[in-house]
C-alpha cells in the first residue's frame, strides 16, 4: 500500500505504526517513537528521523535491532515463516534459488558470524546477489565486533530506506 507523506502524517498511532513499523524488521519501537515527531515534510526527512531514533537508543537497543534480522537462507527461510519483506528481499537476490551445498555455505557461515559477533549477518540483500553477499561474509568476519555493529546498523538503515520507498509515493 502506497501513500504519499500527507496521508502519513494524518495516521493515528496504531495505523501509522503498522504502516511504518516494518521497515525495520520486527522493531515497531522505531515507529512508535517517530511518531511523535510529525509533520514530516518529506520521505527524506522521516527516513533521518527514524536513523536518529535508533542512533540515539540504547546500545541493546541497536543490538536487538540487529539480532531481529534472520538469518540469510536461515531456518526462517527454509520453513517459509520470514516476514513478507524478508521474504521478497531474499528472493530478489536471489536467495530462494540455492543448491544443497550453497544453503549448507550459508548455514556454516551464518554460524561462525554468530559465534563470532552474537547476532546475525545482516546485508541488504536488495542491493546484492548471491556472489556479493558470500563474499561479504568471508571479508566481514575479519572484522572487529565494534565495526560489525556500525556496518550492520548501514546495512539495516539501506534496508529501511528501500522499504521506506516501497511505501510512500514521491
């Protein structure tokens, strides 16, 4: 459902943390706090509202934003209960259409980055396929936890914005 931000700015509480809720993956607390700042005046200036809010959260705030993204190929994936836009996101990188040995790549990768770091790889799948993203994880890994909490964080606020798009009309 488009709208355009007018019709945003008219929705109560309840409506507008429905609509804008899911752009960041099962964190309606992004909304909720966004709220109180309308009127936006334009898709942008929303989208840096709600950067700012979960910039200015609590450090286990921005972690349980991370670790609400699942796995990529991940058990959500493979039994078909990712939320809709997790779900057309891996798709369209094409995710859905893996070997037996690419999605067993995946699992012991999504398995080491959690060891390592304690929440899951998140990439946006949207702007990657299939090859950007394994070798994302191999170059990842060699980072600190401190700079995979930054790039994580980047990488859900690109996702926000293109679900963001998805919503509101120009």
């Amino acid at each position: 459902m488009e709208m355009t931000i007018a019709q945003l700015n008219q929705l109560e509480p309840a409506a507008f943390v429905r609509v804008i809720g899911p752009v960041f993956e099962q964190s309606p607390w992004i909304a909720e706090a966004v709220w109180r700042e309308k009127p936006f005046v334009s898709p942008a200036q929303l989208q840096d509202k709600l950067r700012a809010v979960v910039k200015n959260s609590a450090e286990s705030m921005r972690l349980a934003l991370i670790c609400s993204h699942p796995d990529l190929v991940g058990r959500a994936a493979l039994a078909g209960t990712l939320t809709p836009e997790s779900c057309n996101e891996q798709a369209k990188a094409g995710l859905n259409q893996l070997s037996p040995q690419e999605i067993a790549w995946f699992q012991k990768h999504n398995a080491a980055y959690k060891a390592k770091f304690g929440f899951p790889f998140v990439i946006c799948a949207r702007l990657n396929k299939k090859d950007a993203i394994l070798a994302g994880f191999e170059g990842r890994l060699k980072n600190s936890r401190e700079q995979e909490i930054k790039t994580a964080l980047e990488e859900i606020f690109k996702i926000a914005e293109l679900r963001l798009r998805d919503l509101i009309a120009n």
